[in-house]
C-alpha cells in the first residue's frame, strides 16, 4: 500500500466522529446481484462488514440470490412456467431457491465474514419463526410460493447481535399452511431494519444511485425526501425496475428507519466511503 | 386415540421419574437416513424432540442428508468420481451436499419444528467457526473435500439453548484454506455431544440395535461396555456398516458423554419410547 | 402398569399440545378438607404437582386445615363457643389453627412434595407480609380472630418461584394490631391467584362440580361464565355450601384470572386429567 | 429515654468500628428457652436482629421451642414413655414438635420481626431439603423420631438472605425414610453456621457464659480457644447441661465459624452488647 | 467514653427507626466554609458520612473550597480584579479555583473517608460530562469564568454508588466553549440532589438555622414551607447572606427532593443529631 | 485533508486487523512532559485515546506532571530545600504537587477527552485506596512525602473502564500514615498496567526510542527484550535518564504485561501510528 503510516493516523482521525456517530446503532446491508458475484467485490464487502462490527456497530447483513438460482435451475433443467410474464414458483422451484439462499449463499458469506476474523451466524426467515409469510398475488395472479411478509419477529436477529455475531439473513419466510414462501430481499431487509430500529438500511446495487438523467453519472440526486418519491416517479426519474428497490428505501424510512441509501456496490469499499466520508456516495433516502 | 383420561394421568405419572432424571440436561439426537425419509416418520420425530424440549431437556438435532444429496447430484447431472471404492467430493459435489444439507434439510427441519410449536434455530458447522476441519485421507487416498474435525466449538449451540432454542445442526467445517468440508454427521454429532457435555448420544437408524444374530431380531444386544467392542469386532458381531456407528459411540462414551444408543428410527416415537421406559430399545453404549 | 411403551409414547404426544399451552404459566391448586386425608389420594395430588412443575408450569399450592383442626381442639379439649351459630376464634383456638396448619399441614405437604423430588418451600402468610388481614365481622358478629383480607403482597411467593420451588402457603394474615388471622383458604388462594395473575385456579374439592340436579351427577355444568352466577343462585343450583367456593371462583376471574375450576378431589389424579384432556372435568368459570 | 442527642452521636460513633467489621458477614443466632419465654426480652431480640440486618449484617435465626412443646404435650395430655432416662419421641410426640416448632414458635417469630420493621421468611430443615437426618441411637438406644443431622443444605437460606430476608429457621430434618425427625436445635445452629460460612455465632442461653466457679458470676471466662475444652471438662468447668452447648461451640470453629459465642440471653439486648462493644459478653470460643 | 453499655444498646435501638426510614434513600450533603476548616470538626463530619454509609444510605457528598481559594489566591500573589463589586474569575483564577477545588480539597475529603473505613471516589463535575455551564452575568456583569447550571447528569454518581462509593465532588461545570466554569457549591448540591431523586439536602453551614431574631439563637425556626419564603424574605427574616442559601433549598425542594436542611456544621456530628433524633436540628425546608 | 475517499477506505480496510488484535485489550498509555505542553500534540494524543476506546480498546491514561508543577511551586514562591541533590517534598510542596496533579493536569486532560467526543472519568490513587505507598528513602536519604508504592488495588480504574469511561489516573497515593505521598508516574504506571493485566504500556517520552548511539536516530533499536537490558546498561547504551524509564519497562513485562514501549510523543499520532502499523515506532520490550 503506497499510504505512509502518517496518512494512516490521519484517515483513522478524519474517522473518528463518524465511528462516534453510528457506535452501537444498527446498520442493516441488503446485498445481493453483481457486486456478490466477483469475488474480489465480495471480499471488500466482507471486510466492510468485518470493520464495522469491531468498531462498535451492530451489523446485519440480508441477502438474496438471484444468479446463482437462475444458474442452479438450469443446471437442474428445471423450465419455469411464466405467468402473465412473471415466473411462477412451484414446489420444486422454491427448493431450489431454498437450497441456493439457505445452503449455498447464505453458508458461502458466513464462510467469508469468518475468514476475515468477523464472527458471523446465519440465520433464515424459519428460524424462530422470523419472517411469517402469505401467498402474494400479483395483480390478482398467483405466482405459487412467492410470498408477502405479513409479521417479522427479529428476535433471533437481536439474539445474535447480543452474543457479538454478525447475523447473515435468507429471507424466506414461513406460511401458517407450513409451506415456504420466496420473499424479496430487499423487501425483507426493509421490514428487518424497520423492525430492529435500525439508524440506516443500505441497499447495494449494481448502479451509482438515483440520477436525474439515467444516461449521466453527473446527475445523481444524492438526497431524496421520501416525501418527493411519488413526484420523482410521475417525473420519470423513477422508472422501471428502480421503483421497487425506492419503495424500499420509502418504506424502510416510513417505518421508522433514519436513514435508507442506494449505493453502488461495483466500487469497492463503498460501504466505508458511505459512512466514513462527509459527501457519502449514491442516494440518501431521508 | 383409544386410550382413556385415566390412562392419560397414569402414564404421565410413570414418566415423571424420567423427566426428572433428565430436567436440565442435554441430549443429542442424529437423525438422518430412511427415518427421515418417511413423512410420518419425520413428523413423529419431531413431535418427541418438541415434548423433550418442553419438559426442561436441553434438546440439539444433528442431521445428515444422505438420500436427498444423492438425488440432487443426479438431478444436475454430476457423475461421481470414484477413488479406490470411495466417491470423491470435488467443489461441485461439494456445493451440492452444501445446499442439501444447510439449504434444505436444516431449513426444513426447522420449519417442521417450528410448526410442532417448538422453537428452532438452523446452524451449520461454520456458523461462529463451529465445526474446524481438515482434509482426510482415507488410507492415504485423497477424497477431496471430505473433512475430519479438527476442534469443536460449541458457543454458538449453547448460546441458542440459552435462547431456549432447539439447535439444528448441519454439520459442515471450515478448513484453515477458507474451504468447506463435508463431515461425517455421526462423528460429527459424537464430538458435538461430548464437547456439549451431553448426557446422552441418540442415533437414529434404521436397525433395531445391536444384534448378536444379525439375522434375528431377537437377539438385541441392549446394554453394550465400551471396553467389549474391540471383542465384539473381533467375533464379527459388530460389521460391515455397523463399525463406523458403533465407533461414534464409543467416542462420544470415552470423550465423556454419559450413554450412546444406536435406536430404531423407523419405528415412532423411538426416542420417547427409549427415553421413558424402564427397559428402553435399541443397544445402549456405556 | 398396563399400559405398553407404545402407548405411553401416545399419550405423551397427545399431552404435547396441553404441555405447550401452560408452559411457564401459573397455576395456583386450592387443597383441603377430604382429599387430603386420605393418604393415596395425598399421594396422587402431590405427584400431579411435581409434574407439573418438572413441565415447566408455576405450580403454588394453597392449604386448609379442616379436619386435622377440628382433631387437634378435640385433643386439648378445647370447647368452641359459637356466636350466632358461628364458632368464635379466640386467642387460643387460633393458636391451634395456626399450630395446626403452619407446623403440621404445611410441613407435611412441603415433606411430600420433596419426597415426590419436587423442590418445595412452606410459606404463610406472615412471611415477608404476604397477607395482611382485618377482623372480619359476619354480619356484625365478631368472631374473634378471623380475619379478613386487606392486602396481599405475592414478594415471597414471586422470591420462591423464581429460584424453583413449589411454594406451599399456609393462609393465615397479619393484622396491622400485631395478632394473627385465620383466612379462608379458598378466598385466599382466590386472591393470590389474582395476584399472581395466575392462569388458572383449581379448587380440589369432594364434589364433582356444579350439578344442575345436585342428587344427579349426570347433569354436571362444565362450564360457567361468571355473569350467570347470580341467575343460578336465583334458581337455587349454586346454593348452601356451594356458595362461597363459587364466590371465590367468580372473584378470581373477576380480578383477572383467566380461568377457575372446581374439581373432584376425590379422583385420582383429577390436577392432570384436568389439565391434560380436551373436555377437562368439573367445572370451569371463565 | 435519658440520653441527649450528643450521646446518641456519640454512640453512633462509638458502633462504627464494629458495623464497618460485621458489614456483610453472616451471624447465627441460636434462640430458645427462657429468653424466648418474656415478652420484653423477646422483643429486645428482635428489635436487635432487625438493627442487625439493616446495618449490612446476614443476620440468620435458629430457633428450638422447649417449653411450648411440653406445655402442648401436657395439654393434650401425652404422657411421654422414657427409655434408658430418656424422652422417646414416637410419632404423635413428633407431630407436637413439628406444630409447636413449626407453625407456633416460627411463625411468631417472624410476625414479630415484621411487626418490628424486618422482612422475615419463616423455613424449616424440611424446606428444600436443608436438614437431611436418620434416626440417632443414644448409646445404643433408640429414640423414636430424634435424629441426627446427616447432611445440611443452606440453599434455601441463602436464596432468602439474597432477597433481604432474615431467615427463621426451625429445625426438623427429613429422614430418607420419609419420617420428619426432632433436630437439637444448637447442633442445627452449629452445622448451618459451618455450612454458612458464618462470622459468628451466637447462642442465646440463660447462664452469663462460662464460669470457673458456677457459683460466682464474678469468675467468668471471656475468651476460650477450643483446644482447651477437653481440659475445661477433664477440671469439671465444664460439666452437666453445659457440655452439649460448649460441643456445638467447638463444631462450629472446627467446621471453620470464625467465633462462636454463649451469651446471657436475659439480659436485655445482650446480642447488640456482644457485637457493639470492646469487652463484648458472656464466653467466646475460637 | 462515659456511655455504658447498656447505653450503647439503648441507644442503637432507639436509633433503628430513622436507619428504616432512610435506608436506601439518597442524601446529598453539601460541606463548605468554617465547618471544613476545624480538622475536628471534618474529622467528625467524615465519621458521620461513612456511618450513614453504612447503615444502607447512599451519601453523595458536594463541597466547595471558600478559604482555602482565598489562600491560595493570596500565595500566588494574584490580585482580583473586581467587576461592579463583584469579583471577576479571569483565566488564572479559574486555574487557582480548579486547583484547589479538584486537586486539594476533594483528595483531602476522599483521604479522610477512606482513612475513617469508607470507600470513597473523587469527582468534579467535568468527569463524563456531569455538570454543563454557561457564562452567568450578573445583571448584565460579566464575571469571567463564573457560570450557571444548564445540564446535570448524574450518571458518574450513580455509577459510583452503585459500586458502593462515596461520590465526593468538586462542582466546576464545562461549557460548551471548552472552558472550566466555576459553580457555586450550594447551587450545583440543589441541582444534584434533585437530579438524584433524593430524599435530603443537607446544607453544613456555620449558623444554628434561620432564626426569627437573627441575634438570638432562640429564635430558630424549625420548619418552613417553601411557599413561605417569600413572605419571610419581606419580612427581612430571610436576608443577606442567607438568601442564595434558602433560595437553593426552595429549588432543591421544588425540583423534588423530599427536605432541604440548614444545620450548623460547627457543632460536632450534627448530620447525625439532625437524621436520628426526633426534633432534629437546624432548619427543615419542605 | 489531501486523502481521498479511496483511500480513507483502504487505510480502514488496513487498520482492520490491529483492531482485531487489540480488541477488548486493556491499553495503559503514560503521559507527560513535553508531549503534554505543545497544545497542539496534546489534542492529537486525546483523538488517538477516543479512536482507540472506540474501537473497542480498553484505554487507561495516567499523567504526570513536571513542568506544570515546577511553575506552580515558582509562582507561590515556594524554594525547593535539596538533599543530596534531590528535591525534598515536603508538606507545602506536596500540596502544591497533589492541586497541580489532581487538580489542574488531570481534569484538563479529562475535560479534553470529552471535549473530542470520549467519556472520560478523572481518578487519582487515593480513590477507593488504589494506590498505598510508604516514605521512600532513596540510598538512606529522606525526602519526605515522596513514597514508594506498596500495593495497587485497580478496582476503581475496572469500575470505570465496566461503565464505559476512559479513567485518567492521577499518581499519588495514600500512606497508613495518613499522608499523601508523591509517586513517580512511571513506576505508577507500570504498576497499574500490571495489575490490569494490560496487553501494553505505552510510556509517550519526548525521546524516538532507545538509540544504539544516542547522537543517531538512526540506530534506534526496535525491539529490546527485557533479558538484554542488563547488558545494555553494562555497554552503557541504556544510561541517565533512560534507566528509571526502562526499568519501567522491564518491571512491566517482568509483572506480567506483554509489552511496553517507549515511543516518541512529539510525533502527532505516535500512539495511532504504534498501533496500527506493521513497524510500529520507537522501542518495544517483551
């Protein structure tokens, strides 16, 4: 590292208000998509997570799955039917989707939380009955075993926070039909940090916030008043596959939470340079 | 159910010097293999680590994944390497028995317990280091990632049954190269058990027990001094595939866990059966 | 017994749903007059109560004296005055009361229970203030020291359960002149559920319940809301004797126990039979 | 009262060294006999465990019933069968003791002791299993229900005094043959101190203490190291009914009480004199 | 001493009530002026602050440092600049004030308690943030460093008593500007008690109370309302030098604590005689 | 600052291991001299203390006071009587040391903790009786409250660091004489760090280190250990004023700590730049 011992103590000084700011105040991290894939993406993200919790904040990690569940269906041959253009989740696909998140992802990023001296747990939405779930119906189509959160008992979350692990959420959820319900990641990590209390929820996506011209970089709108979503979104400047991850960050705030940001998890670190730096980087939903 | 209230009164009275005897103790279960093929079965498992739980047992599940790892890797397609008789974990493999084991038999055995009204907690080997793993070489022949426990760590097993958790363990291990291990899950559950300070070991099989005849049923051995093993190997009573079972037992016995029984799992309620009767079933290793 | 190991695997499985249902709530068993004296019945009742407790229910038994009273001032040749048809308790009939249900019941009680392997403590309502008491007048008669209750202060009793003991209470009260009171244990233990915020008051009693016709036990009322109360004494079916056990029924719900119960003290282990089926048996207020 | 608020100060003052040297250390004190029977020395024992206790002092009560038990036994006109010279306890005799012990003598001492401003528990051996005993043979002739402490528990004890009681203890054991059993009470108190952990203890008699010439109050012996005893009774300095006093003495430094006292319980507030005072009362033994 | 024995005893007795009624109530004493300047007479206020201690009252103890900043003031040679009579805290005062305050008087007070048995803990009101300043101007004058209360958190006391201190503590405040402010002891001892919820403020002054006829002592008042006050400052009974003092037990007594005293601190044990004799001394504020 | 946010990050990300290494270790840093007049370096030595605390380091300063007390003794004109060429302190002096350390130094440095944001508690060795010292004769020379440690009891700094504050120690100490006594703030330190268990003891000096020839900073020798110091006396590299520090040192390790070090407190941020750096700076011993 070309940074003398002098700048070292400098940048640990220029830290010390916002380590002093978030100290022992909860930070829930919904990653998941591209910056999961690369692996030396996901390492940076690990150590983020890793430095947080030794400097004092109680960290929560929520993550989904997607390529690697498109990957394992294919693998399986498993074809999906389509229902009014969305996927429909049979039995044997929410197995799949179960495995991928519960065994595969979710074990992979408590390996890696471990490897870089954090001490991590994963939990699922089963466990302790967390995330209680209902059949969703998407304009009146049933999508099988996709599910909507109808109660979230953070309990077990709160369990482990209390014994010093990170816990590393799979947010599938419960029905009281006994079956297992697919539930979005973001949606999930929206109701947990809202639940839990938490100072901030931070969305890692693969794109650099919000912009006011889409094709710009330059134009992004670093903070956004959840009071002038629906006007954003009449603008179009909210668009497409954008309003959900808003809606979000929207709820999240409604609920409760201070602070809900969108930031681009392709550059590395950017957790750090979003809490340690004055400007933070991405949108901040307030 | 046939049996009258008074029945009802005077069995629960035969049980109470059982539940006495084990109020506040720790009891590890193996479960895996055909018991928990079977529906029925499997709910009437659960039923009776429930009730253990709720009668001030301290109740850990430890689970393979046998069938359902081998239906996966047909399902993908994998094909087996062989090495001098034994199949070769290679990391695709790997990943297989990862998702099966952490993905869908911890999580569903979570959700039946849960749904039984007990409280579960999904764990796996990796989960705050638990299981610390090392290559094994079978005869000086290398299987891949096939691992042998190198320590146990129990904190966070214990730290859930503080919780009042049923822990549910997938029984995974991380080596020293940041790689996961597949782990013999009776091993496994010997030195989780004596690591637990357990009272008892229960292995849940698909034999009677130990049989003298192992053609008729009625030659159950049921009591079993550690010390007569070697003996018992030697006159060929204990073989074949009975020797890896019967080793287990004797390790969880020498490391400190007061009785080990190999039971009968295809036959309901076995644990109960086992747990509050004066004769108790199976073969009991002391 | 003739019940197989199947069966009591059975039963076992059919209490699971009672079990979870009490778990670490109250109940608080009202014990007195016949079903303490015979030395079997004793036996069963005390039994029910370990189990109870070793099921994780906070288990607290209050006691009468009756007969063992009425012996004991027969032996001292003690004659009671009455007063309007009532018997006078003056300094030293309440010395033998106290004697009598302090030193002897209690003790007894607290013996059998330790003997059972409960872990019992005796109490009264002296210790720690637990019942402070007022000279009752009954209709403008004195009857010397009886007493009635002006506070209950359940500290001691709270203390007790919390270390896991099986708290047995003698009823006598502490009046603010510095003497003793004789408390009816019915009204007592009513109170001390209520402050308990108990989930249940059972009242072991010699009669099966309410009888619509009171020479037929066929036409036992199972169930009883408090509000129907004064309609039923109006029809004479609540009526002599049975009076004031109902009153202290319709005085713990009323003060926010959830359910009372008058049961059949004379059938062996009624506490579970009650307890531990559907259709429970004498009768319930609610 | 006479004194000026300047002495009242200075006292104060005075009992300082001696609070700072008792604050948290356990006292037994051993009460019966004579002092129990006036009125006016009882209470000064009581307003002198209650100052005790509120200084910071465990303060823990032993209590025997002597000359109740025999007045009860004359009342109901039970003539006692001697052997050898000595009382034979059978079971009606025992269950005389267990009442007067129990539920007269305790429990008035707890409603005094309240009544003076304490919180009081009133418990007995039987209590959580605190006095284990089996029947004791004098010289080879047996008793009745008289026993011999076997095993001492002071859980009970100590669960009270960690909830701010001061515990008042009666001391009946329970034989492993389920019978109850008459306990000398200076052994109890002797054995609860050792198993305590006790400062002091203190036994409450009706002598000044020990005197060289019975005769003469004048020829006290303030200060006995136990290793002297023998030759105290080889000289006949030790004789008659002081002997089992001065044994319970020396058990209880054996068994590792750091003083134990025989004081002269007719004086008024004789306990306060020992412990507030340089020159202390009656005869101490380390 | 010239007490007996028998005095001592009659003496604690009569002393028991009061230890009831404080025990474990809170007491802020405020010491100062002339009181602190006879090494006898601190010698008997240090007693009395260890006794109470350890009779179960929690003692916080506030002081200021008059004299002895006078003295040190004059060594230092430093003349004082005076402001509308008043004089002005420059820089170097402020230094001399804090000097005195933090560095000699509390180690000195904090030596002699813990030199007399008691455990005693120095503390300034910078310590955690305890006492937040601002400048004061009095009627418009700017007096430099002096400052008025704008926060007080008790927490570094209470974490003190907790662990069975005695907090002694200096009273500067902090200002949000980085600079030390000197607060008056009276005021910051109000400020205190009523932040601690406590039950006394007991002012240690060098006068016999408020007096009817300010020259003649027998004129005491005993006990005033604090809705009289005024009233008694028209009548210039309330005057001079007494105003600031009965203002800060008017506002002591507002903010909620129970009584605010005025003793005289030249009479030996004075905190004694006024908390354990009936009439008590001085002047009582309610 | 010329860092960017990159690398702010990247400095985190390196940081991260030596966070993890100190984490929850206690840390004594011994201030004084010249780092503690240059305002500026003293702002950077409190920013290094909150980052460190922050981070989960448990952090105990302990000051001295030189130059300050100097100043103090020249301005109230106090001439310092010498004996055999050293100062003796006599009762004038040890007061203007204990205003000058307790006083002035200690809450300066606590009021500068807070003010960056830390909770800091200021403590000296009289507190609760942490440090007991006697009269130091130095080669048969009196030099009059100077004192020489004899026990050091740190429950009061483990009270501090349980609450959550920064305790900053001021070293005098308390003689069985009732004196206080002037400690060296070194040895104090060593002492302290020792009986904390501490995993270092930073001494901030105004010198790089221990040089092999001491015109050369160049030849600064990064690791001594303790065993070798004998022979650099002998070599005369460690001489003067360096051995009263490095026997500090060497008495550290010798107790028990793991290191100590010597580091250079005129660089900002040596404590930082020690810390969280491969090299580490200025000398350690082990």
């Amino acid at each position: 590292m070309g940074i003398s011992e002098n700048e070292t103590a400098q940048v640990l000084v220029h830290a010390l208000p916002y380590i002093q700011q978030y100290n022992n105040k909860t930070i829930v991290v919904k990653y998941g998509g591209n910056a999961m894939v690369s692996g030396e993406l996901k390492d940076a993200v690990m150590t983020d997570l890793v430095l947080l919790s030794l400097v004092g904040i109680r960290v929560v990690l929520v993550h989904g799955g997607g390529p690697e569940i498109t990957d394992m269906l294919k693998k399986v041959g498993k074809e999906s039917r389509f229902v009014g253009g969305l996927r429909y989740t049979d039995r044997e696909t929410m197995d799949i989707v179960q495995m991928v998140l519960g065994g595969k992802v979710n074990k992979d990023l408590v390996l890696s939380l471990q490897h870089k001296g954090g001490r991590a747990l994963g939990l699922c939405g089963l466990d302790g009955g967390m995330i209680e779930a209902e059949r969703m119906f998407a304009d009146g189509t049933d999508l099988g075993q996709v599910g909507q959160v109808t109660n979230v008992d953070v309990t077990p979350i709160n369990d482990a926070l209390e014994h010093g692990y990170i816990p590393v959420v799979a947010t599938m959820g419960a029905g009281r039909d006994g079956k297992v319900y697919n539930i979005n990641a973001d949606t999930a990590a929206a109701r947990i940090a809202a639940a839990l209390g938490a100072e901030k929820l931070i969305l890692l996506t693969d794109i650099r916030g919000l912009l006011r011209d889409k094709n710009d970089e330059n134009t992004l709108i670093p903070v956004v008043n959840v009071s002038e979503v629906p006007n954003l979104i009449r603008q179009g400047i909210i668009s497409g596959g954008m309003i959900p991850k808003i809606d979000c960050c929207v709820e999240a705030v409604r609920r409760g939470v201070n602070r809900a940001h969108i930031i681009d998890g392709r550059r590395p670190h950017s957790i750090l340079v979003e809490m340690f730096s004055d400007g933070g980087i991405g949108t901040m939903f307030l």
